[in-house]
C-alpha cells in the first residue's frame, strides 16, 4: 500500500466558528479545508493521524499467526484504500 499523497499533519481545527483546517501555524499555514461543519472539521483534522493507526493496526494484525475473524483488518485496508 503506498503513502499517502496529501499534506503532511498534524492538522488543526481553525477559525472563529472551528470550520476550517489548517496546516502549520503563525504565518506559514496552508489551508486544507474551510467553510465546514465545526464536526466535519475535527474529522477533518484527525485524519492524518487515523490514518497512521490505521497502519499500525494493520502491522500488529498481520504480525499475528492467528487471522483476524471480526474483519477489522478488511475494513481498515478498505478505508485506506478509500483515502488514497
């Protein structure tokens, strides 16, 4: 599975109203997204960082000799898979 092609995090939630997200701090920010729900923007901005226990996730699962039966490793590869 490749890596991902967005912006690096961490991410943070910004704004009067918390509806935009943004990258960096101070006079170095880039925008990532804006004018949204102050609950889409948290989601928003945790991305970056759910995307990385996905990965760990995926790592321990497939470092075990027994299979994963609650289908939580399919789910995560699909949500990664997803987000490329």
């Amino acid at each position: 599975m490749s890596a991902a092609a967005h912006s690096p995090g961490p991410w943070q939630v910004f704004g009067h109203d918390g509806d935009s997200v943004v990258r960096g701090n101070g006079l170095d920010m880039e925008l990532i997204a804006c004018h949204t729900r102050p609950a889409n923007a948290r989601l928003i901005a945790a991305a970056p960082e759910l995307e990385d226990a996905l990965r760990q996730l995926l790592a321990c699962l497939n470092g075990h000799a027994a299979p994963c039966r609650c289908g939580a490793d399919r789910a995560a590869t699909l949500a990664l898979e997803k987000a490329r």
